[in-house]
C-alpha cells in the first residue's frame, strides 16, 4: 500500500470521545452521519475538510478511552488512509486494523510530520516520508497485515468461513 | 524456562497451550464474551458472516445497562432489536433493563470464575481481574467473530507489576491509589501491558475496593489487570454460583468448574518477568482528584478544594457498590445536598440498591435531596440521566472524564472517591469529608 495525501496533526492522549462522542454511539449508525461527527469535539474543521487518503497523525496513547469501533469506523468513512502516532492505545489500534485502517506507531514520524503538510505511507519498504525526512516502521506482522489488506476482520473471517 | 506471568498462564489456558512467551500470537477461546447495548449493532456486523445460530450461546452475556429506561425512541428500538436477538439465539446470560452495569452484574452472578479469560465490547472489561481473571476489552467486529469463530487472535503482553504495602489510611481508598498510580506514570502508563496487584495492601482491601482497580486500569491503557483471588473472592463467588444453581443454571451441569480449582494453578510464579515494578507505601497515600479533561491530571484533593460544583455523581461500574454508597451515606446523614447542586446517585446493580435500601442509605439520601436513578450507567457516558449544562463542573464517582464523556463538550468533570463526591454535593463545592463531617 502507498498513500500520500494531506496530514492532520493532533498531540498527545486524543481519547475516543473526541474522535467520536459516547453519545452518538446507540443512535447513529448510518456511515454518512457517522462520518460527519468524526472529531467533533476535537477539530469541527475536519469532517467537512477531509480527503481521501487523508493521514491522521497523534502524540501519544492514541484513541485512548472508550471500546467503541466508531472511533476507527468513522475516519474510514473520512476516507482516512492511515493514522500515524507515537504509540496507540490497544483497543483503538486493534480496532483500526479490524476495519482496514492503516495504524502506524512511528513517535521520530508522529514527532517530525508538519500539521497540513504532504506525508507518504509507504507499507512495502515501511517508511513514512515528509519535509522531516524519511522515517522507518516495524512492519505489521504477516496475520495482521492479511486482515488489513482483506479490507477488515470481517471480510477476513467471512473469507475463512468460506473456505472451511 | 523462567517463571510465568498471571498473563503467560490464562492465555495459555484459553489457547490451549502449555506455555506461552511474550509477544506471541495466540489464538484464545474466551470463556465469556460480553456486550451491552452495543449488542444490536454488533449483530448486525455477525449477520454479515450469514450464519442462522451464533456459535456457543452460552458463552455469550449481554446487558442492557448504558442507556435504561431507553431515553428515547432510537434507544428503544436498540433495545428491542437485542431482545430478539436474544430469544432466536436462546442466549441465557441476558440481563434486562435495571439489574445493573455489565462489570458489577456478570461478578454477581458469577459468569466468571479466577483464571478464566473474559472479552468484552467494553474497555472496562478489565475490570474481572478483581477476581483473578484475565479481562480485555475489544471491539464490535471482534466480537461478531468470537459469536461466529468462538476464536481471536491476542498478543501475550509484557506484564507490569504494582505493589501496595501496609493498611490505606482513613479517608484514602482504592480510588485514590488507582488515581494514584495514574497520575505518577500517565494514561498510557500501562499500554499494552498485564498490570498485577501485588502486596499486603491489596491483600487487606476488602473486595469491592479490589474491584476498582483492574477497572481503572483501563484509563492506565493497560490489556488487562490483575488481583490474586483468595478465600474471600471464592466465598463471594460460591454465593452467586449457589444462586444460579436454584434457577438451574447450566453451567452447574456437567463440566462446572468450581473457583476454587482454579485458583491455584494460574498464580503468577514468584520468578515472573516483569517489564516494570512500583512500590507503594499506604501511608503514603492521600485523598485525590483527578481533573480535566484526562484522568492523568490528578492532585491532592486539597489542591482543589473549594472549586463550585453544579453536580456531584455517585455510581458507575467503578465507585457504585455498597460500600462506596455507605461512605457517602456517613457523609450526608443528616445534612442536605447544597442548593444549586443536584446529586445524582446510582446503584451499580439492582443487589446493590436492594441491599442500600435494607441498610437505610436510600432514604438518607432521598432525605438530604439526592436523586435516586436506576440502576445502570447512568450519565456516565453523557446518553441520558444527569447530563450537564454547558459551563457547569461535575464532580463524579467514575473512572473517566475526558471532554464531552458526560454529553456536553463545554462542561467539566472531576473525578474521586465515593466520600468526597458526597462532601462536594454538601459544601456545593469540591470538599474534604473531614471539612463536611466537622
Ligand atoms: S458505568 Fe461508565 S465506565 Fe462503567 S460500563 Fe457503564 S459507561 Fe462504562
């Protein structure tokens, strides 16, 4: 996977509840509405600004918080492309990864990426690049990185199903 | 081979493994799989995989407890839609609308046993390490595939070892160790980690004090926590169990593991590896509050003493038991709640308020002006039941405070113990129970 697009920077410890209120969680459940209260309390800016491919990039512990899945959901529908971080907390990680949402912890990548610049995810050769230079990632492990590539746990197990 | 963690042993066990090493990959059978109100939405994820019967019925517990009553048509509808789920599936762990918060409910009922390993679509699903066992929160899709697979893969964690010597002080509780420990490390203190209670401090807490720890150690970004069970969380469960067992519950069938055999066998080994220790004396501990908007920024309840409160909240799944309701109770006998401030106080669970209502604590707070909510989260997570007004400060029993976590992205939360939420409803502002007793 290659992607470059826009970055949007935010610090440290950016919990579930900004990226998608508690509220919303029993009665939104429509992709577009979902979609549109993507960081609300964080970054009003965002929903209606994003692009496909667009790169989140966060401090410390992010999506620390609640379990909900629409923390990660909701920036898929964004068209997110990869989140980028120092260190992730884990249900947000495992839930970026579950719906095919590249979740990169890179703190010398997080640190360096410009708020607004123009940043590449580069899965193959795992490195990340923008104005701060070329940064190298751990690659995922070769299950993980299956269910990524399959589009999401879903489709990963509804293929597994299939085939036993 | 060196010594294994508590977490190297119950996921090795839920694998099906003699051993395992830190960071493998293992694919675990949870003994129990839970959701909530979430449920409605994670079924229809499941019926993606067109299956007509999820997998193992009985391994799955569901609660209606985040949003009850349902405050609105959508949320009705959401409950509706999870008790047809529940008859077609013939899912019998079901708990309806009142019996309590998910984490205080499956403990009573003793659906989970030392040793046992727990998912739940909850990030306090930590909590069950009160009892000894290995508790992690995880995400909707992952739950849809453990109804459809009864499998999902998890990564053995690095564990982190927290040890409390010598007896908590009067007025300092396990909250405010737990904010304690927060504060000192951060909210990502613990990520990714097993964090084990060790020391003759814990060993002395009674059980309802253990259980806030595992459950606020999901603010600590840990996997899972832990606490070693001892005659006392055997006693507690064998009350729940022998309760099931006059409703014919099946698990007392053939197959029924008693707690006490498992106990032993899934200790931490005395030459464990850990990836870090803390210490912790006691007396050292004092009354905290943790300020917003992260839980990690706590001070001594001194340093904020006196800042106007709007609304103190007793509850949730960490501070709701009874003798968190009894510490309050002591504090207001007798007083009244502070004009221009509502106090909301929420049982955990229906046990929990039949067993204040016995013990007199209900009437004392109907009788200072407290309000009385049902059973369940609460406002907890801002659906419903005491949400703020913009510009107002909460002072709150729960575990998390982050902006907008109670429904209004303007308004604060301050989170503490049980007493000096009590003290706060009374003094209308941020108080020392000392001060309010006085
Ligand atoms: S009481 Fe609060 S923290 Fe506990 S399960 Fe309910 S919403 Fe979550």
């Amino acid at each position: 996977m290659h992607i470059t697009s826009r970055a949007w920077k935010y610090g440290d410890n950016i919990n579930t509840d900004v990226i998608f209120p508690g509220k919303y969680t029993y009665t939104v459940t429509e992709r577009a509405e979902i979609a549109r209260h993507a960081l609300e309390d964080l970054d009003p800016t965002f929903a209606a600004n994003a692009q496909p491919g667009d790169v989140i990039v966060g401090g410390r512990n992010f999506g620390c918080g609640s379990s909900r899945e629409q923390a990660a959901t909701c920036l898929v529908y964004n068209g997110v492309g990869a989140v980028v971080a120092a260190s992730f907390s884990r249900i947000f990680y495992r839930n970026a990864l579950n719906n095919g949402l590249l979740a990169i912890a890179c703190p010398a990548a997080a640190e360096a990426i410009q708020p607004g610049e123009m940043v590449t995810v580069d899965t193959e050769r795992h490195v990340i690049r923008c104005a701060g230079g070329e940064f190298v990632f751990p690659p995922l492990s070769a299950s993980v990185m299956g269910i990524v590539q399959a589009g999401g746990l879903v489709a990963y197990v509804k293929r597994k199903l299939a085939a036993a | 081979m060196s010594g294994q963690t508590f977490a190297q042993k119950a996921l090795a066990r839920a694998a099906g493994l003699d051993a395992v090493e830190v960071g493998q990959v293992v694919d675990a059978r949870p003994d129990i799989v839970l959701s909530h109100d979430n449920t409605a939405a994670i079924r229809r994820i499941w019926q993606e995989f067109g299956q007509e019967r999820v997998l193992i019925p009985e391994r799955i517990a569901i609660t209606l407890d985040h949003a009850v009553p349902a405050p609105t048509t959508k949320h009705a509808q959401n409950h509706a839609e999870i008790r047809r789920f529940v008859q077609e599936q013939g899912i019998r762990h079901f708990f309806e609308v009142g019996r309590g918060i998910c984490h205080q409910v499956l403990s009573e009922e003793a659906l989970v046993l030392p040793g046992q390993l727990i998912l739940g679509a909850d990030s306090h699903t930590t909590h069950y390490g009160w009892l000894g066992a290995f508790g992690a929160g995880i995400g909707r899709s992952e739950v849809a595939t453990l109804w459809a697979t009864g499998e999902l893969w998890l990564r053995v964690p690095e564990s982190m070892k927290i040890v409390l010597e010598g007896d908590l002080p009067p007025g300092v509780t396990a909250k405010d160790f737990a904010l304690r420990v927060i504060g000192d490390l951060g909210a990502d203190g613990g990520l990714y980690m097993s964090v084990e209670f060790h020391g003759s401090g814990i060993e002395a807490m009674s059980l309802e004090s253990r259980m806030v720890l595992p459950n606020m150690m999901a603010e600590f970004g840990a996997k899972n926590a832990w606490v070693a069970p001892d005659e006392r969380t055997v006693a507690y469960l064998e009350r729940g169990l022998r309760q099931r067992m006059e409703i014919g519950d099946w698990r007392l069938g053939e197959g029924t593991q008693s707690p006490i055999s498992n106990l032993h066998s899934l200790l931490p080994d005395p030459d464990a590896q850990y990836a870090a220790v803390h210490h912790y004396r006691a007396a050292d501990l004092e009354p905290y509050v943790a300020c917003p908007h992260s839980v990690d920024n706590v001070v001594p309840l001194s340093a904020v003493a006196g800042t106007r409160v709007q609304q103190a909240f007793l509850g949730t799944c960490t501070n709701g038991r009874l003798e968190d309701l009894a510490a309050a109770a002591a504090i207001i006998r007798g007083k009244q709640v502070a004009p221009g401030v509502r106090f909301l106080v929420i049982p955990a669970s229906s046990e929990v308020l039949k067993a204040a209502l016995e013990r007199g604590y209900i009437q004392e707070f109907v009788e200072a002006g407290a309000v009385i909510g049902v059973p369940g989260c609460g406002p907890c997570m801002g659906n419903h039941m005491g949400i703020p007004a913009p510009g107002e400060v909460t002072i709150s029993s729960a575990n998390r405070n982050f902006r907008g976590r109670m429904g209004t992205a303007d308004s604060e939360i301050y989170l503490a113990n049980p007493a000096v939420v009590a003290a706060s409803a009374v003094a209308g502002s941020i108080a020392d129970p000392q001060d309010v007793i006085a």
